[in-house]
C-alpha cells in the first residue's frame, strides 16, 4: 500500500528480482511475510523436483522463476493501484 511519504517501487525491479531468487523481489516491495513463504514454497517444489529424479528440472526452476516473477509483478501492480 502507498501512503505518503513511502517510496514507489518498482514494477520491474520486483520481477526481475523474483525471477532471480523466489522472494527477493516480494521483499522488496516490503512484503517479508509473503516473500519468505514464496521462497520456502519455491525450495519445497524444486527439491521435489529433484529427488523426482526428473532429468527435466530445468523445466522446474524455469517455471519457478517465472512463476515467482509474476506473483512480484501481480503484488507491485496492486501497491500501484491503491
């Protein structure tokens, strides 16, 4: 939420930021809660991904970014709009 005298963020930062480590980009946007859940979140799926024995994880962790990224944009989008 912007009030008066917050700094705006960025609607891109975030997203890139997320795509590179689910939850930094959340955290960022000052969202700690929901940015150690979606990196804890992220950790559970890739490690089942791997013990899987999938040999199409990168598949996984493309997936994760993007879907980390997107959660980042959608949150940065909100803060905007109120």
């Amino acid at each position: 939420m912007i009030t008066e005298g917050s700094v705006m963020k960025s609607t891109v930062v975030a997203p890139l930021l997320n795509a590179v480590l689910p939850g930094a980009g959340l955290w960022y946007l000052g969202e700690t809660k929901i940015a150690v859940a979606n990196f804890l979140l992220a950790c559970i799926v890739t490690a089942v991904a791997a013990l899987s024995g999938s040999e199409h994880i990168h598949w996984f962790l493309l997936a994760v970014g993007a879907g980390s990224a997107g959660w980042a944009h959608a949150v940065a989008r909100s803060m905007l709009d109120t």
